[in-house]
C-alpha cells in the first residue's frame, strides 16, 4: 500500500472538515422541573391550535397574539376604531381599520370572532 504524502493530507483535511461539523448535544439538566416541562408542551400545543379572538372585546394583547400579521400598533387601531365606531358587525369589517387589508383578513378570518 503506497500512501502519499498528498493522500495523507487529503484525508486529515477531510477529516478536520468532518469532525468540525459535528456538534456536541448539551447535556439535558438532571433536575428538569416538570412543570415547565408541561409548560412548554402547551405552548406549542397552542402554537399549532388556530386562536380564536372577538375582535369587539378582545385587548391588544390578545388581538395581536392571536392575529398573524397584526402587532401592538395594528392591535391598537382595531381598538381605536372599535371605541370610535362601535362594535364590529361582522368580521370581515375588520378591513375598515387602517393597517389591516383583504390579505390580512384572508389570512385571519378562521381566528375572528365577532360577538
């Protein structure tokens, strides 16, 4: 078996390259508390559950974390123009408010409540 000088660098750099893409797991803390456990798990369970809000009473908290596309200043114009307007008689008319459009409604109108 011949074994160059330039097959022996060609190894060694493929295996720099290969072992520097290897990442090492942290170790999972032995004392996990299992209640953020279970926290987390509902998080996530929420994040894939459809969240519904009624766009007549909910907060800006919840508006814009129920909402895609729709932040705390967006939040806070659905409130202003409820307050100023009153209630909304459907949900569709959630496109009166500056800042929310037809792609907005389109993307949201699953998660809208109107009560």
């Amino acid at each position: 078996m011949n074994i160059t000088y330039k097959s022996l660098v060609s190894t060694a750099v493929l295996l720099v390259l290969f072992t520097s893409s290897i990442t090492i797991a942290e170790p999972i803390p032995e004392a996990m508390d299992k209640s953020g456990a279970s926290e987390d798990a509902k998080t996530m369970m929420m994040a894939l559950e459809p969240m519904m809000v009624n766009i007549n009473t909910g907060t800006a908290e919840e508006l814009a974390g129920a909402l895609k596309g729709v932040g705390p200043m967006t939040a806070a114009a659905i409130i202003e123009y409820r307050d100023a307007n009153g209630p909304f008689a459907s949900a569709k008319d959630i496109v009166m408010v500056n800042g929310i459009g037809e792609v907005t409604f389109e993307v949201n109108k699953d998660a809208i409540m109107v009560q």
